[in-house]
C-alpha cells in the first residue's frame, strides 16, 4: 500500500523535502527493520484535532524509525479526525475512537497497550523533528534509569516558526517541586522516559487534566536521572486553543497545587516570601501578556480569579503591580 500523498498546499516537515523523502525510503525498505534498536512507543491522544491531527501523524510515522510502536487514542472525535486516521492505519499499530475520560485517560490507555521500553506522547497538535527516534534511541541506555530530554522549537498556527527555541536545561526534582523559581526549563513532548518507571511510579494521575506531565515528572525524578540530548526533537504549536496559553493563569494555581504534595522532599524549606512574590509576578506578566495581544476577557478573568483566590493585600499588590506595568506598556506600543 502507498503511503498517502502530501497535502500540495502544504510545504516543509512533513509534507515535502529530503527528510520526507528519506523517511518513505526507510518505511518501503522492510529489510531494515531492526529489533536491535530500542522499541519506542508513541501515544497521541487526540479529540476533534482534526486541523492538525494529520500532520502529527505523518511526523511520526516519516521518521521510519525500524522499532517504533505508534497508538493513537481518540476520545470520539465528531471532525475529520477518525477519516485521517483510517487513512494512516496501516502504519500504526493500534488505534480507536471512542468516549473516555479525558486526555489523560487516553494517555494511559495507550500505555497500557504499549511494549516499548522507552516512550512519550505527542499531542495531536504538536510535531516530532525529522531524525528524533533516532537521536533519542542513540542516547538511550538499558543499564540506567535515565529520562531523556531534547530541545523544543515553537511554531505558529500558520506553520512559521517561532522566534524562539526551548533548550531544556535545569531540571532536578528540587527545581521541578520548587518551579516557581524558574530554573527548570522544560517541555512534555521532548521528554522520553522508560515506561519501566512510567508504570513503577504509578502512571498519569487521572484526577489532573492540565498539569498530569509536570505531576509526573516530580514522581519520576525521585529515582531517575537526567540525560540532556542537547539536539531539537519536536516542534510545539502555539494557537490560542491550547491548553498551556487558554488556561496560563489556571496551569500555574494546579502546579501550585501538585508541587505542594512533594514539599517534604525537599532538603530546605520553602521561602514563603520568595514563594509569594513569584506568584505576584506570575499573575502580573500574564495578565500584561494579555492586555498586550487585546484580550480583555481572559485578562479580566484571571484577575477576577486572582481575587477570588487570595488574601486582600494579595490582591491589591497584584492590581498595583499589573496598573504600573501596564501603564509602561500602553505608553511604549503607543510611542
């Protein structure tokens, strides 16, 4: 069966160009399957994705990497999305579409299914770089307990990319429980990690919808290492919708949440103040974020929502703070 044709609107990773060429030469190559390599498995969830499901699909499938395990878990879709996976059937190893619980329940289900020994989801809106599997296999070590971390790039909905990379970098499970201070930089789809220790620390907590990764990444870090790749190993769309952007103000009070459990972990207490003013400056850089793209709603919402949730004086010093800066900002667009 012929692999389908690219999309002739589109160009670049993965519809046209040398790694897409390269990757259709490897999948029509049988032969070269290898059970040498580590098996790795791939778990997209996905839910009425589909303006971008296709192109993760094809991502992952033209890396013709010779020990990939790819499982798509759609949650029911009603759009395109079950046409474009009939579509790329035949290179993936299971799929089905039907209700559940949310994304983290599709995460787990997959991995439920999977046999690989290393592995990461890809979200139906993001991409993995051409020659990823094969980096992240080449970094792979059996003897160790290691969590393998790429680098990101960030891209448009229009396909142009970012003018900004993501270099992971800082993570420990004291920055990762202390993530207020920033010194952990990471992003869900460069991490791989053995599904060994996935299911050793008890899968994706269900209860969590939004910050499921960073809850399990603090679970997995109490008995793993880190393996910096230092090369780019997915690309990460920015569009209103997701999740991360939607809902900034609500992932940062859940990671606030999450971290507490882990506290008594750490070595040092918390520095209450140091805690705080973060969480000031936190609220105050998103709400300006905001303000500066014009979206009223959502600014207006995370600062009814800050009230909500916190002392008066709090609250006043995120006002005063968010009028003082934003004052700055009107002038500077406006000079």
């Amino acid at each position: 069966m012929l692999f389908p044709k690219s999309d002739t609107t589109k160009e670049g990773w993965p519809w046209s160009g040398t790694y897409v060429e390269a990757g259709l030469a490897k999948l029509a190559d049988q032969h070269s399957k290898s059970s040498d390599l580590p098996k790795i498995s791939i778990i997209t969830p996905s839910y009425n994705q589909g303006n971008y499901l296709e192109e993760t699909i094809r991502s992952i499938i033209l890396q013709g990497y010779q020990n990939l395990e790819f499982i798509v878990i759609d949650g029911g879709s009603t759009d395109q999305s079950v046409g474009i996976i009939q579509k790329y059937s035949q290179w993936i190893d299971h799929w089905e579409s039907e209700k559940d619980r949310g994304q983290t329940h599709a995460i787990n289900k997959g991995f439920d299914r999977a046999t690989g020994v290393i592995g990461n989801w890809i979200n139906s809106d993001d991409l993995l770089e051409p020659n990823a599997l094969e980096r992240i296999a080449d970094k792979y070590n059996p003897q160790e307990t290691s969590i393998i971390c790429g680098d990101a790039t960030g891209f448009y909905e229009d396909g142009h990319k970012a003018d900004y990379d993501i270099k992971l970098q800082g993570i420990s499970l004291e920055s990762m429980i202390c993530f207020w201070q920033e010194k952990a930089i990471w992003e869900q789809p460069a991490i791989f990690f053995p599904l060994k220790l996935y299911r050793e620390v008890g899968k994706c907590d269900e209860t969590q919808h939004m910050a499921m990764d960073y809850d399990l990444w603090c679970r997995m870090l109490q008995s793993a290492r880190i393996s910096y790749l230092n090369q780019p190993v997915c690309r990460i769309r920015r569009h209103n919708d997701a999740k991360t952007y939607k809902w900034a103000y609500q992932c940062w009070m859940i990671n606030k949440k999450i971290s507490q459990r882990y506290w008594k972990l750490l070595k040092e207490p918390i520095n209450r103040h140091e805690y705080h003013h973060s969480y000031c400056a936190h609220c105050v850089t998103l709400a300006l974020r905001m303000l500066y793209a014009l979206r009223w709603g959502p600014m207006f919402q995370l600062l009814g929502s800050a009230y909500k949730t916190n002392s008066v004086e709090t609250t006043k010093l995120i006002i005063k703070h968010f009028l003082s800066r934003s004052a700055k900002l009107l002038h500077l667009k406006n000079s």
